[in-house]
C-alpha cells in the first residue's frame, strides 16, 4: 500500500469504468425484467427466458459495482469526492434493491 496524498495510478480510471459498466448493466437488465414480468406464467410449452437474462444481467451489474467499490472503500481518503461517490453509488443502489426486496417479502409475504 502506497503511503501519501493520492490513490495509485489508474485507481480513478478503474472504478469509473467499473462504475460505468454497473450502471449499464442494470440498466440493460429493466427492459427483459419487464418482459419477463410480463410473461411470467407460461406453461410447460412455452419458455420464459427473459426473467433468468434480465438477472444475469443484473448479477454481471452486482460484481462491476462491487469491483468498483473496493478500490473505492479501499482508498477513500485519498480519492476526491466525486470519485467517491462514483465508485459507491452502483453498490449502494445493490444494496437498497435487495434491502427493499427483503422488506418486501418480510412484511407482505409471497
């Protein structure tokens, strides 16, 4: 670990693309949810495949964000603010769907 005032170089351009990899991957993962939401009660002829790629998608999204946000987490004190919030936000938005999924299916059940 370097000791002094920056994070290593191509700390910033590491999460930034990470970070912008997250976001397009969930992004890209809502229109097949919708689909899949959609068709959700198919029968044995017929094949739902848009629920199980909308969260692969989304699972890829998950491990950009937490890619992001280790270096992030790791060098927080070193990185500027905007890199910061950068690097945290993708893995925050993780962590508040499955936080309100988990409420969710707490209190309103299946």
């Amino acid at each position: 670990m370097t000791q002094g005032g920056e994070a290593p170089f191509g700390t910033s351009q590491k999460i930034r693309n990470r970070a912008a990899w997250a976001v397009a991957l969930f992004a890209s993962s809502v229109a097949p949810a919708i689909i899949g939401v959609g068709i959700i009660n198919t029968t044995a002829m017929q094949a739902n495949i848009a629920t199980p790629f909308a969260f692969a998608l989304w699972a890829v999204g998950a491990l950009f964000a937490m890619a992001a946000a280790v270096p992030t987490l790791r060098y927080w004190d070193r990185l500027p603010a905007h890199m910061r919030w950068l690097g945290a936000l993708p893995m925050l938005c993780v962590s508040l769907f499955l936080s309100t999924a988990l409420i969710v299916v707490t209190f309103v059940g299946l």
